[in-house]
C-alpha cells in the first residue's frame, strides 16, 4: 500500500476537517455540507451532504457561482470577486463571473 507512498499529498485530518467546515459554514448562503457533533476533531464529527451538495456533486450548480470563493489553495490566490476563477465548461473556459 505505501509502495507509491512518495506520489500521495500528505494531507492531514486538520486540513481536512477545515476544508469540511469552509463547505459547512453557516453564513454561506448555500452550505454544501453540515455537520454535527463534535466539530473540534474529525473523529468526532458527522457530516451530511445537504440538497445544495447534491446538487454541486451532480454537476446541476455550481459552489462557487452560489458563495462565491476568497481562499488561498496551494500558494494560489482564488477570489471570484475579482474574477480569478476559472472553471472548465466542456471544452471552453469561462470566469468566475459567468460560471
């Protein structure tokens, strides 16, 4: 199982259960996620997808298009307010702005 073990990204459980609350925040209009529980470990937590993370998952809506992003993701700046997002429409590119 570790044989590629040098290829994976070692992401570890407290990015991980930030990136879940990001998708649960409550002052999101539209959250993805929810979770109850225990929300201080990942271990503790419950997380059920709500009818707009169906839909993101789906491909029916767009999560940034409904909320909106202003995070910084692997040294990378991604603000929809300004338009620098990009998303993959079939074969075309098109901006936050239009997604």
């Amino acid at each position: 199982m570790t044989s590629n073990a040098e290829h994976l990204d070692p992401v570890g459980d407290l990015y991980l259960l930030a990136r879940l609350r990001g998708l649960a925040d409550s002052h999101l209009p539209h959250p993805a996620l929810e979770l109850t529980g225990d929300l201080s470990c990942i271990r503790g937590c419950e997380v059920r997808v709500t009818v707009t993370g169906e839909d993101v998952l789906s491909g029916r809506r767009n999560f940034v298009e409904l909320n909106g992003v202003d995070d910084w993701v692997g040294g990378v700046h991604l603000d929809s307010g300004t338009g620098a997002v990009w998303f993959r429409r079939g074969e075309e590119l098109v901006g936050s702005a239009t997604a």
